[in-house]
C-alpha cells in the first residue's frame, strides 16, 4: 500500500497545521492580485458615481470619474479590468454596441494610454444596448442567431481598436468566437486576445449586474441562449467549440455554483481558464457581511480560494480592489 492510499500508524495531520508560518508555507492554494480581474461600469453622461442596487459598493462611473478609480485598482494591484458599457439610449439593433464613437470604445481611447499596466478587457454583448434587453437582434420573439454574428464582430474589432487587450464575447450566439476571430483578423488585428464565456449558464445570480446595466430582458428570459445549470458535459462541448474556433481564454460562469464545471474545464483543456465570481455571488456575501452575518475578509478569502482550487487561472471578481489590499496586507 503506498502512502497516498493508507495512513501510517504514525500520521498526524495536525504537524502541518501547528502554527501561522507552517500553514502558510504548506498552503497548496494561492491567491495573487495578479490573477483578479475587476469589472467596471461605465455610464454615459459627466459627473456620475452611482450606486447599484444589491451591490453595494460598487459603482457606475461616468468616463471623466473613470481616472481616479482606475488608479485605485492599480494602487491595490489588480491586474485587469472587464469594461461594461451602459448607454444613455438604447435601440432596437443594440447600434451603441458597435458604434467606433459608443460608451466603450471612447472610453478605452480615453484611459488606455494612462494606464499601461492594467489588462483591458471590453466586454462585447448587445444586451446592455439593446431596448428589448436581449443578447442579439431579434426576429420576431426569438434572438436571430446569425444576424446577431456580424454586430458582435463589429463591436469586438472596434473595442480592440481603441485598445482593448482582450475581446469577451457574453452573448452567447453560436459562433461568435469565430465571428469575432475572423473580424479581428480581417481588421489586421491579430494581437488581440479573445476570451470567450464559453460556459455561461442562465443564472440566477445575474440579478445585480443587470440593475446595474439596465439589461433585464423585456420579455422572456435567456434561456433560449445560455445553458441550463444541470449540463456539465454541454460545458466542456461548449469549451472546446470555443477553443476550435480561436478562443485564447475560456470562461465558466457564474463560478460558486459551478466549481465541478471549472475542475473538469481544469483538467480537459490546456487554455487559460477564467472563472466569473457574478453579482448575485457578490451579493450574497456583502449581503450577509453588512448585516454582520459573515466575516467578509475571511469569507472572500475562501471563496476566491475556492475558485482557485477548482481550476481557475484568473477570477473575475467585484470583490477584487478590496481582496488584492487585503493580499498586500498578508490575507
Ligand atoms: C451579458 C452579461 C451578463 C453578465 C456579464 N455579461 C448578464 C446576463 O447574461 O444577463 C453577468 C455578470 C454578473 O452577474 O456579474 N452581457
């Protein structure tokens, strides 16, 4: 019998565990400022720090209140941001997403040279665009597959164009990474990195985030595009189309939930792994900690651990400014 199979009569687990120094050298799990990413709303408008209903502490700002924030995620050492862009109007064909002069692309040519050392990521989705709330255009009651392709390139090739690091396709439409891929290819940039939320389930726990981007669908629900929450083997199908079709980075999303779908991901494919820590997650720990609930440095630590164990290589999280100065600090 080898050692991994069967204690020995002399084991004792508790060596390991006796003191802060042993524990922090024996941690197999670790987490970095490194691999947090931070998402960002940007509104539209001058002047505007607005708060978000169930997430609190976390802000939409307006481009020219941008700046200062963005230096706090640096200053505390979060390595990337993910921009989301709300409007001030919306229509039908979601054109705000798409247009070279929309939220996101004035926004990336306004702060990207100032901050050199944060990875941006833009975002490309129609739901936050769209007057209907849906991911892509609609024909009839249904989302127009297809016809939804072409915008999200056009939207991903101008994002990458004002300077996005990274293109993360969220609407989930059948073949948007290769859409996005061949457009990006076609402008000549080859550069870009593409992240796709290959395994994005219809999820609960996207409450917050759509107060926060006033994209709540108008009618009907999402279900017709992203996963059910029981698939795990649609995840891994969904994770090596993306890849097959030019993703550098994949996603699993939400993560608490999904932590199996994160593990498999981990073990199957040799891409960088993302993991989305949603709004709703966030609020159901922020929730709890402000009612005195929870303890939330130790709280966010073990969740983010978590995510970690299961497989991620870089957790998207509106808990990241806060978790990399509690890293500064020794966690
Ligand atoms: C869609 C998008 C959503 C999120 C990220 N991109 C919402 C949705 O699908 O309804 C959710 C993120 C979160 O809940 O934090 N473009």
């Amino acid at each position: 019998m080898t050692e991994a199979q069967g204690l020995r009569l002399d084991s004792r687990a508790r060596r390991l565990r006796k003191s802060e120094p042993i524990r922090r050298m024996f941690m197999e799990t670790r987490l970095h400022a490194d691999m947090l990413v931070s998402p960002v709303f940007v509104v539209d408008g001058r002047d505007k720090m607005e708060e978000i209903d169930g997430m609190p502490e976390v802000h939409r700002f307006s481009m020219d209140r941008l700046p200062p924030h963005l230096e706090k995620l640096v200053a505390a050492g979060v390595r990337g941001v993910l921009l989301f862009g709300v409007p001030g109007s919306k229509d039908e064909r979601g054109t705000g997403a798409y247009d070279a002069d929309g939220i996101i692309p004035r926004t990336l040519r306004s702060v990207r040279s100032t901050f050199p050392e944060l990875v941006m990521m833009a975002d490309v989705c129609l739901c936050e665009y769209t007057s209907h709330g849906h991911c892509g255009v609609l024909e009839g009651d249904t989302v127009d597959n297809d016809g939804t392709l072409p915008l999200l390139a056009r939207a991903a090739v101008e994002y990458a164009r004002a300077g996005a690091d990274v293109v993360a396709p969220s609407a989930m439409m059948d073949g948007q990474v290769r859409a996005i891929r061949s457009g990006l290819q076609e402008a000549g940039l080859d550069d870009t990195v593409l992240m796709g939320y290959s395994a994005k389930h219809a999820s609960a726990f996207y409450k917050p985030f759509r107060s926060a981007a006033g994209s709540a669908p108008a009618f009907g629900d999402r279900r017709s595009y992203q996963m059910q929450p029981g698939n795990r083997r649609e995840a891994m199908r969904e994770i090596q189309q993306d890849i097959n079709e030019g993703a550098d980075v994949v996603m699993v999303k939400p993560a608490l939930a999904y932590l199996d779908v994160i593990s498999e991901a981990r073990r199957k494919v040799g891409v960088p792994l993302a993991a989305y820590n949603v709004s709703g997650e966030y609020a159901m720990v922020k929730a709890a900690a402000l009612n005195g609930w929870l303890d939330e440095k130790s709280a966010v630590f073990e969740v983010l651990t978590g995510i970690r164990r299961a497989g991620a290589d870089i957790i998207i999280t509106y808990f990241a400014e806060q978790a990399a100065l509690w890293l500064k600090e020794g966690w």
